[in-house]
C-alpha cells in the first residue's frame, strides 16, 4: 500500500488594500483637511495539520489557491477590511516544499499546527497619512503591496504508529505481508528491503492503524553502515516500537542483537532509545530443541517488557501480537488528544 501522496499548486497570497484619497467635507473647513484611510492586509495561505484528514485528494487537482485580497481604505480615516486567509487542512506528516528550489518550507509533524506558506501584501497608506505642515492637503496615496505567490508541492508520508525494527532478514517484511494488505518484496538474503514498506491493519473497534518495516539496521547503522542513516528518521515518527528477533547461528544470540539495534537507537537519538518496544521471537516455527537455552535466556532478558513468540508461516502467536499493538496504538492516541 503506498502511502506517499504528491500535490503540485500554486499559491497567492491576498494583495494588499489601497490606501484612500479622501478630503473632510465640512461647513467653513476649507478642504477639510485629508481623512483617507489605510487598505486593509492581504490574506495568507495557510496549512494546519488535522487527524481528520487523511489524503491530499481535496487539494490534488486545485491548480491555484488564493487568499481574498485586503478591501481599499476609505474616508473618514475608516482602514480597510483585511482579506480572509484561505485556510487548507491537510494530514499530519505533510512535507512542505517550495516547488521552484525545492527548499523545505515546513513539516508538518502533529495536529494543530499551523504554517503561513505566502503572506498577504500589507495595504497603503491613506492619504492622511502624507499630511505634513507643508502638504496639508496631499491628493495622493498609497497602492497595496502584492501577496506571495508560489509553486509548491505538498508530499504526503503518513506518520507510522508503529515502527518495526530489527537486523535484516528476521521476518520483518513477511509479518507486515501476513498482517496488512502491503505486499513487499520478501528474499532470504540482506538489504531486501530498501524502502520502508507501509502496511495498514484494522485494529480493535474497526480502528486502522499504520505499521512501517524501517529497512537496514545493523551495527554501524547511525554512521551510514548498512541503510540505517537513511532510515533510522523514519523510526522517529513511531508512537512505539516492535522489536523482531531471531535465533540466527550467524550471531551470537536475540539478546545480544536487541543490545547492538538499540545501541545505535541511543547513538542516533537518545529519545529513539526511550521508545517503548515490543519484543518478538520470529520464526518459531523453524526451531529446534537446542534453541531453548536462548529462548529462555531472551524471556529472562525481557521479563519488564512485552514479549511474544510468533511464526508468520503458521501464525503462532500473531492474533495475540496484533491484539496488544492494536490496543497500545489507541492508548497513545488519547495520552496525544489529552
């Protein structure tokens, strides 16, 4: 399931209002005097993320959006009315960039928040404001500044509730085939996967929820060995972690794996690290008697946490599993609207 989403528009922020020319009409006031008064601003075009929105569908086919241009000054020193901001909700993890450079003007990481993209053009001034001792009765103005106008390109990569890490090859990618409808590429071998692949599950209460498998951690990983470095960023927008191990000869054994993957959690973000985790044995189904000393040592190890043993072959263990993070995925969405 591809969960990267592109709008390419442009936007242009409200002019501003032009100041007024306008002169005092009054009984024995010769000219009465300038009273013209300032335009008012342009509007913005802003974005502000919202949980309610799950798509860019509503902004995708918009060739431009504008904001209403700031109304004109009038007499009386009476400022015009500024524009109205055109406001435009997209979904949280909604990147921002100016389309032309290409530069980052905003990402928009949790609900609420709120990016000016263009500003509005600021108004003239009314002519009362030009009145000097030696210009009492100036016949001039000022012309409203023009509001920001520019290409964008809004890309969508939705913020993955949990985040599936682990050393490469441990069962990652089938799980999230097993559990989702996202159907990734699945070998016996290194680096299959080079892309984060997305899945999305129906939690409890009919709640859909987004798992991501982040490719290519490995010891070395926060110094680019492997894919880590460019991946580990994904894990950052995870509300928790699963934490997939196997019992692999090639290594020493699952505890001493979920040691070295969590080191370099820590040595690439000390928050990283702090993310609670789900542990899980994967592959349970392929193993033999003389696995029990490192399956009892890696029970004994996460006797704190939340531990599973799973087989997405037969599906030992994978009802239970999904039960939790379905369960825990709801629990950390109302501590977030708390």
């Amino acid at each position: 399931m591809k969960f990267v989403d592109q709008a390419v528009i442009e936007i242009i922020a409200g002019d501003g209002g032009s100041g007024a020319v306008s002169f005092r009409r009054e009984k024995y006031v010769p000219l009465g005097g300038p009273d013209g008064g300032d335009g008012g601003k342009g509007g913005d075009i802003v974005f502000i993320g919202d949980n309610n929105v799950s798509t860019l569908y509503d902004v995708r086919y918009q060739k431009k959006i504008k904001a209403e241009n700031g109304h004109d000054g009038m007499g009386a020193k009476k400022y015009g009315k500024q524009g109205k901001n055109a406001v435009i909700r997209v979904p949280v993890g909604t990147m921002i960039y100016d389309n032309d450079t290409g530069d980052l003007i905003a990402d928009i990481v949790k609900k609420k928040q709120r990016v000016v993209a263009a500003k509005g053009g600021i108004g003239g001034r009314g002519n009362v404001k030009f009145k000097t001792s030696v210009n009492k009765a100036p016949r001039y103005a000022q012309d409203g500044i023009p509001g920001e106008r520019k290409n964008i390109r809004l890309e969508l990569k939705l913020l993955a509730d949990v985040g599936i890490i682990g050393f490469p090859s441990v069962g990652k990618s089938t799980f999230i085939s097993v559990v989702s409808n996202s159907r990734p590429k699945i070998a016996d071998y290194h680096f299959t996967t080079l892309t984060p692949n997305l899945g999305m599950v129906e939690g409890p209460d009919f709640i859909p929820y987004v798992i991501a498998d982040i490719p290519g951690l490995i010891e070395g990983a926060h110094k680019g060995q492997g894919l880590g470095d460019r991946f580990l960023r994904h894990v950052e927008r995870s509300r928790f972690l699963v934490h997939m191990v196997e019992i692999n000869p090639a290594r020493k054994s699952p505890v001493e794996d979920i040691k070295i993957i969590n080191r370099e959690l820590e040595l690439f973000n000390k928050d990283l690290a702090s993310k609670e985790q789900i542990i899980v044995l994967t592959k349970t189904d392929i193993y033999a008697g003389e696995d029990k000393r490192l399956r009892d040592e890696l029970r004994d190890y996460t006797e704190k946490n939340t531990y599973f043993e799973i087989s997405s072959i037969t599906k030992e263990g994978i009802k239970e599993l999904l039960s939790l993070i379905g369960e825990k995925v709801i629990e950390y969405r109302k501590k977030e609207v708390s």
